[in-house]
C-alpha cells in the first residue's frame, strides 16, 4: 500500500492538511455533540473544507490540467495519508475507546469516507487506519469498531471496492484468528456476516477451490482399556446381574441414560457394549473431518463398521427410552434442559467447545436425542460424499468444462456394493430422523441446507463461474420473440378444428337434420321428475346386486343421477340443500316447495335453525355431562348442529371408531395440518397429540349448521386468545362430591386418576367465576334441566348469563318469557 509515514514533516502541504483535518473534527464536534457512533456525518457537514483542498492541493481542482497530473495526485494521496495518520495516532494515544471523547475517531474516519468517494485520498485510507485500530484494541474495543463498521458498510463499501477489499479480507482474517470461536462465537459470525455482505455473491476470494478439509480438527478420546479391567469389570457386571455382590466396599451408584446389556435385545442386530462402542464411535470423527480418508479400503470398511455399530446404538436406546417412557426413574435426559436459574436453553449458548469425550459421560450422551441427531447429521454429509464417487453422480457434471478437478476426484470411485450399503444407511438415517413427532420437519430443514451446500459445490466444480448474467440484447429478445411467434403459429389450417364435428349436415337440402336440432329435448334441462324414478330404480338394483362389482357399477351410475338431478334442482330448490344429510337420499328435492315450507310443527320435528350461528364452544371438567348433552342437542334438533370431531395421532381404543370419536391420523399428517396453521387449538397429553381443525369448523359453517366444539380449559383459552369468534359454555358439576361419585360409577379408574381429575375440575370450576371469559355457566345438577339452560341459551342469547360475562340486564319483555318459561325462575 502506498505510505507517506516516512516523508519529512517540513512538507508545508502535510501541515496544512493536518490543520484542515483538526478544524474539520472540532466543527464535527459542533455539528454531532453526542458521543455515539450514530448518527454519521455525510458530504454536507464537510463541505467547507472539502472547498478548501483545492487551496492545498491544486490539483485537486476539477478544472486543473497538468502533464504530471498522476504524480501530482499521487503526492496529494500520499500527503492526505500522512497527515491522517499524524492526527489518528495522536487520537488512539491520548484517547481511550471507552471515552466519551472517542467520537473524534468516528468522527475522522466519516470524513475520510467523504475524501475517499470524492477522490481526494486513497480509496483504501478508511481501512487502513481500521486495520490498524483493530490491532491496537482488545476483543472488546473491536466489537465497538465493528459496530462502526457495521452501521457504515453500505456507504464505505459502494464505491472503489477492488481497491478495498484486499484490506477489507486481510483485515477480518487477521481479527478472525485472534477470536475464539468457542467463546466469541457471536463475534465471529457478525464478522462473516460483514464479509459476506460486503464482497459480492460470486466473489471466489473466500471459496475453498482446493477443497481442503479441516484435518486440523482432531478429537480426542481415552485410550481401550486393559484387558484385564475389561476382564473384571464384566465379571463384576455379571455378579450384579445376578445375587447382589457385596464385597464390603462403598459403592456409588450411577445412572445410566442407555444399558446395552445382552438381555435387552430389541434390534434385528445385537448391539455393542459401551466399552466396545465407545473406541469405535469416537472414531469416526477422523472420518467426518477427513472424507479423503475413505478412499481407502480399509479405512472405508472401517468407516462402515463404524456406522453400523453406532446405528444400532442409535436404535437400541430409542426404542429404550419409547419403552420407558412416562416413567419417573428411568427417564432420560429431558430433549430442552435447563439450568437451576431457568436460564435459556443450554444449546442457544455461545459456549461451543469440543466434544465431551469422557468415557463416563457416554451413555449419557448417546441417550441425548439432539447428539444423536448431530452426529447422523455429520454421518449424512459423508453418505452424500462418498455417493457423488459413483458413475450415475459423475454422469451429472460430465459435461462442465473445464472442471475443478480438485473438488471432483476423477481417478476415486465408488463401487456398486459401497453405494448400495451409503445409499442404504442414507435412508435409514432418514427414517430414524423422520420417527421423532418433530423429526419430519427437522429433517426438512436439514434437507434444505444440504441441498443448498451441493449446489456450492457444483459452482466450486465449474470453477466458480460468474454468476451475474449479461442483460439480453434488444436484438436477442426480437429474434426469441419471433421464434416463439414462429412455433405457435400453425402453418396449415385444418379443415375441421381438433375436437370439433363436421357442420355438413347444415348444408341445403338436408332440411330433416335441421329439424332434428329444433328437438327441445337436445337443448332443454330435463325435468326434475324423470330422475326421481331413475334414482328409485336403482336403489331397487342395489338390493338385489349379486356382487361387490355389481354393486359399485350400480351407485357409480346412481352418483351420476343424483348430482345430475342436483345440479336442476339448485335453480329452484336451492333452501332444500340444508336438509341433505346422505347424498344417497335426496327426497327432500323432489318434493313441492309447499311441503318443504318451514312451519312451526317442521320446526318442532326437523329441528330449528337459532338466530345466533355462531359455533358453540362447551367445556367443563371430565365425566361432567358434555357428550351427554350435545348428543340430546344433535338429536333433539335435528340438521341444525354438526359436531366437530378432534385429530389425534394416537391409534383407536377399543370401541372407538375413526370419525366418530377422534380423526386418528399418523404424526406426519398431524403436523402437516398444524404447519398450515388449520388448527383451533393443539395440546400434547401422555405423548400423543390432539388438535381441533378449523378448517372442519369453517366447512360445517359454509353448509349452514352451528358447530359445537367439546374443550377442556387450556383448549378453550387458546381458542378464545386467537379470537375466535364463538360462544363459550361452562358446564359445571353441582359439587366436587358429586363428580367424584359419577366417574366411580360410570368409569373404571384408579383412585389416584380420579384425584387427578378432580383437581384439575376444581381449578376448571375457580376459573369459571372469573368476569369475561364464559358467556354462561350452567349447573349440570339435573340432565333435563341442564339441557333446557343450554337451549334456552342458544335460541335466546340475548338472555342474563349467570352474571359471568358481564352481560348487559335482559329488557322487561326477555324477563316475562324467562319467568313463564322457566316457572317464575330467572335462569
């Protein structure tokens, strides 16, 4: 880089220049009085003095010509150097960056960013003095510089980057290697990040084109044990599995997360004791950080073994932990740990040291279902490795020219027998990920970044190729025009148009065939009439079919009938639509308008619509009545109510039946529906998920029935924080006794269920008589009685509620009707 440090300070133009920049800084000092890197200072605060280079240096005119303009400018640059550095050492000298009066520095380094974009100094001026206040500072002050930086990247970076970016490279390697990356994780990548948005998207300057692995990272693991230790300690293991030893010495007692012992044998292969795992899985870290190594048979052999024993591990202490799940003295270690204080999650730490490699930490680990993850993440990368070694991956680049050979390795390939066994663990990999209620998803995203870092390494293949595109010509985008023009025109006109009839028969002289087109029956909809027979026929086919074929061939052509007849009768007979609940039986259509008209007897017999549609949400503690009473609701008015029924992932109880009770649908099916955000509300009780779709609600609306949604508390919060529109109704036991004798009576349940159930009911009850959350609470002390409230308070909302949601008091008329109805008693 060009220096001007060592030019004699008599130079009349470096003392001038020095006294410019100190006037510049105090009026800077006038102009931002506060002590923060923000807000910056720009071309405008600096326009006195930006006027005055000229006087200094007169070639910094526009209007100056000159023969020896070059060097004469590149005096002025090495001028502006020195005396900027003359007045930056004297700022870092005196001035502390914990200071107040630190600004100044901030304040120099905005006007070199002005002197730079208007070319009065080197380009490159800004960064130097950062690269030197950096190494000047301790970790803490670069983050301060960084900050500067930060705020100020857009602008010092528009223009002269290739001047700037060698020192921008060499000046963030160089802070890079003084971090930790274990305990300045955070600061390492907001100088990436730095790096990353300050070079362009195709720059190779920070691309491994050598494709070098980290051979540096080694991890280290104990020694085998001594075969005669080993020797012992099986014999003590033994003695433990049978009579207790007691050989009069103190004994600790450890808890293991996985026992590998030979008596649990869950997995078609028989899987390794700890002590003979632990050498074979820890090295396979050599592997994960040098995939070269692989090239080797042995090696590979070795890597393979590896991969096996370590799945079968994997497999054995899931299915473990499925199997003791739920209880208290064998639970593993929690997935989201915590520490004592409640602090956040261990993992979203900045500590991120190496391996913990202890032989007494390994079962504990290898029961952790986030290490196991990581480590079949790393195995992954490696499986996709040694596969772009087959001849079906190297088919794919054949035809890149020229090729980075460094990254390729054209003389290593894989056999078929090795890709079968990598493609084979690949997805049993992918299964093992998928099985977890989250695994689906987690492995979606690990997917997406893979997938994303193989298309870096097809780039790196093409030797970084630009990846910025020259903008089509005009000339091009005519000649492409005119060939899409050329290739969507037909050259030849059909006699007749594809897919048409010939129009010969319209021809003079054919007078019949014209006729035969004024035939209403070939432009007019049949009438409704004619289908009710043909629909009755074939229901008395279906009864007498002779086989499963008949049969489905026979309401094949029924569905046909049917939606044809439907399709007439939605002109006319639209209002009928609300009472189809089979479409197998569409009666109703085919009757008179004057049958199917509403009257107060149809009312009382088919079930009446309430003026208030909006769904009803019942909740109340277990073995309260809630089933009970939308059953007599759902039967009493008919085809007024829909039922929404709840998804699980849990599979059937005896009796259960799917769509009746539960939607029962597998956990990938479940969380495809909670990612769309379909669901009302989702909890997780003993393992299993359970979820209320909002979309079956929406449907059940659009048909034009009232929903009712059965809830416990937490489900009927989350719908009422989401602001569903609903009406919320409490139904409530007359006493804790009398509950508890009802679900002794009804159910068959252990004494410490029912004291579960109990409890939770007496905070569902407390929670009730809070203001503004049920809009009625109804005693279920008598069924019939109960059922009359909840009626009544759906077809008269307009009604007091039991004082719970604040309801503003019923006018004269509602009282007189609330007193006849209910006997002279306000409900």
């Amino acid at each position: 880089m060009p220096s001007a440090t060592n030019l004699e300070r008599e130079v009349p133009q470096v003392d001038q220049f020095v006294t410019l920049l100190n006037d510049a800084l105090n009026h800077a000092q006038s102009v931002k009085p506060t002590a923060t890197i923000e807000p910056p200072l720009t071309k405008s605060h600096f326009e006195p003095f930006l006027v005055q280079i000229p006087t200094i240096f007169p070639c910094a005119s526009p209007t100056y010509e000159s023969e020896n303009a070059v060097s004469e400018r590149g005096r002025q640059y090495a001028a502006v150097e020195t005396a900027a550095r003359t007045v930056f050492s004297s700022l870092i000298a005196s001035i502390s960056i914990d200071s107040s009066e630190f600004v100044q520095v901030w304040n120099l380094l905005d006007f070199l960013s002005v002197l730079s974009d208007s070319e009065q100094c080197d380009p490159a001026l800004l960064f130097w003095l950062v690269e030197e206040l950096l190494d000047s500072q301790t970790v803490d002050g670069c983050r301060k510089i960084f900050d500067f930086l930060e705020s100020r990247r857009e602008r010092i970076t528009a223009k002269n980057m290739k001047q700037k970016q060698l020192v921008i490279l060499r000046s963030c390697n160089d802070l890079l290697r003084r971090l930790s990356r274990a305990e300045d994780a955070a600061f390492c990548g907001r100088v990436f990040i730095f790096m990353f948005q300050s070079f362009p998207l195709g720059d190779r300057s920070s691309v491994n084109l050598r494709g070098e692995y980290h051979v540096e990272n080694v991890t280290t693991f104990e020694e085998t044990v001594d075969a005669s230790e080993d020797a012992a300690d099986k014999m003590e293991v033994d003695a433990e599995a049978g009579t207790p030893k007691d050989d009069g010495k103190d004994t600790k007692p450890t808890t293991k997360a996985v026992s590998f012992d030979a008596k649990n044998k869950s997995v078609s292969e028989k899987p390794l004791d700890t002590d003979a795992l632990y050498p074979i899985f820890w090295s396979l870290q050599h592997f994960f950080s040098q995939p070269t190594t692989l090239f080797d048979t042995a090696q590979l052999a070795k890597f393979k073994s590896g991969m096996e024993a370590t799945m079968v591990a994997f497999e054995m202490a899931e299915k473990l932990q499925r199997s003791t799940k739920g209880g208290d003295e064998s639970k593993i270690i929690p997935q989201k740990r915590k520490n004592p204080e409640g602090e956040d999650d261990l993992r979203s730490s900045n500590n991120n040291p190496k391996y913990l490699t202890s032989r007494e930490l390994f079962e504990l680990e290898i029961g952790d279902l986030y290490f196991r993850r990581h480590i079949l993440i790393q195995a992954f990368i490696i499986l996709d490795f040694l596969l772009s070694l087959t001849p079906q991956a190297r088919a794919k680049i054949a035809n890149i020219t020229p090729q980075n050979r460094s990254v390729v390795y054209g003389d290593k390939n894989l056999g078929d027998e090795d890709a079968q066994w990598a493609r084979g663990m690949k997805d049993r990999i992918t299964a093992y990920i998928q099985a977890e209620s989250d695994g689906y998803f987690f492995f979606r995203v690990v997917e997406s970044v893979i997938s994303r870092d193989k298309g870096w390494v097809r780039w790196k293949v093409e030797n970084c190729a630009p990846i910025e595109r020259p903008p089509v010509s005009p000339a091009e985008f005519n000649d492409a025009k005119a060939s899409a023009r050329r290739l969507a025109t037909n050259k030849r006109l059909r006699p007749t148009p594809m897919g048409s009839l010939p129009l010969d028969f319209m021809k003079e002289g054919n007078e019949a065939a014209m006729e035969k087109l004024k035939d209403p029956a070939r432009w007019q909809l049949p009438d409704l009439s004619e289908f009710k027979k043909k629909i009755e026929n074939d229901d008395l086919d279906l009864d007498f079919a002779r086989n499963e074929k008949d049969k489905l061939q026979i309401l094949e052509a029924k569905a046909s009938k049917t939606w044809r007849a439907l399709r007439i009768a939605r002109r006319a007979k639209l209002s009928a639509f609300g009472k189809i609940d089979d479409w197998q039986n569409i009666d109703v259509i085919f009757q008179d308008q004057s049958d199917t008209e509403e009257t107060p007897e149809a009312e009382t017999n088919n079930g009446r619509r309430p003026d208030d549609t909006k769904p009803i949400i019942l909740s109340g503690p277990r073995g309260v009545g809630k089933s009970t009473l939308v059953s007599m609701l759902l039967d009493r008015q008919k085809g007024v109510f829909g039922k929404i029924i709840r998804h699980t992932t849990r599979s059937p109880k005896e009796g259960e039946v799917d769509g009746q009770d539960y939607h029962f649908v597998d956990p990938k099916a479940f969380n495809t529906i909670l990612d769309g955000d379909y669901f009302l509300e989702f909890n997780n009780e003993d393992g299993f998920d359970y979820g209320t779709n909002r979309r079956t609600a929406d449907a059940m609306e659009e048909a034009g029935k009232v929903p009712i949604i059965q809830l416990d508390r937490q489900g009927t919060q989350a719908a009422k924080e989401s602001g569903y529109s609903a009406r919320f109704v409490f139904i409530s036991p007359p006493n804790i006794e009398d509950l508890e004798a009802r679900l002794k009576k009804s159910e068959d349940l252990a004494e410490e269920t029912i004291q579960n159930i109990l409890n939770t009911a007496q905070e569902d009850i407390e929670h009730s008589k809070s203001d503004q959350f049920y809009d009625i609470v109804i005693t279920n002390d008598n069924l019939e009685e109960a059922y009359k409230e909840l009626e009544q308070f759906i077809y008269n909302s307009t009604q007091g509620t039991n004082g719970v949601n604040g309801h503003d008091a019923p006018v004269e008329e509602d009282v007189q009707m609330n007193d006849e109805t209910n006997g002279g008693e306000n409900s």
